[in-house]
C-alpha cells in the first residue's frame, strides 16, 4: 500500500507521482494499480485531475472553500435535471470536489434548493451582554 500521512491523507510525494501518471492520460484504474491506492481515490484524483490540473491534487483539502448558492444550483440543476455526469459537472463548473458535488445533490434531493443556502459555521458568538 502507498505511503499514508494522517489517516488517509496520502503524502506529497504519492500526489507527485499521481500528477505525473494522470499528466499521460492513464486512467484511474491504472493510477491505482501503480500507485497501491484505492480506485475510489484514484478516481477521485483524475476527476479533481480533469477540473484544476496539477494543483488540485497537490492542495487537495488544503482549504476549505465556500462555494455561492447560484453556483451550486447550477451544478445540482445540470447533474439532476440535465443528467450531466458527475466529472461533466466538475470540469464544467470548476468544482474539484467530487464530495461536494454529491452533498449538493443529496441536499437538494431532500430539502430542496433552501438546502442549498451557505449557513454560518462554527460556534454561535457568545453575548457577552447575557452575562
């Protein structure tokens, strides 16, 4: 199995040898047969690969990205109602996240586009005027 760092985050040098692969057009069960990986992240890779190149692997997960409620109904709209593919979607709308594509539409699905709506994160401020 590739060389793992925290869990199931994959090292630097494993991404560099995955760009490099991806870079000659090889397809994601080639890339997880040569690099000892999952095809589920293998595949993961050559979409995020096909939407943002090189630095898509490479920062993947670096930064978490908010993502405006227009954009994601759009993405939502062409996978659901205009049967685009999951990777379609991605390249199309520039979206490296195969995760959030499949979020977006599971949201959807089940609450409809208000699902959709960006929601503050993280703790609530405290009052400190309560006190």
């Amino acid at each position: 199995m590739a060389e793992k760092k925290q869990g199931a985050k994959y090292d630097a040098k494993i991404r560099r040898r995955a760009v490099k692969i991806l870079s000659t057009g090889v397809g994601h069960r080639a890339l997880a047969v040569e690099l000892g990986i999952p095809e589920a992240t293998a595949r993961q890779w050559a979409r995020s690969y096909a939407v943002g190149g090189q630095s898509a692997i490479m920062n993947a997960g670096a930064k978490h990205r908010v993502y405006p409620y227009e954009l994601k109904l759009s993405v939502v709209k062409d996978r659901l109602e205009n049967g685009m593919s999951v990777r379609e979607v991605m390249v199309k709308h520039g979206v490296p996240s195969e995760s959030s594509v499949k979020t977006w539409c599971r949201q959807y699905r089940a609450n409809g586009p208000e699902a959709l709506v960006n929601k503050p994160r993280g703790r609530k401020p405290r009052n400190r005027a309560e006190e």
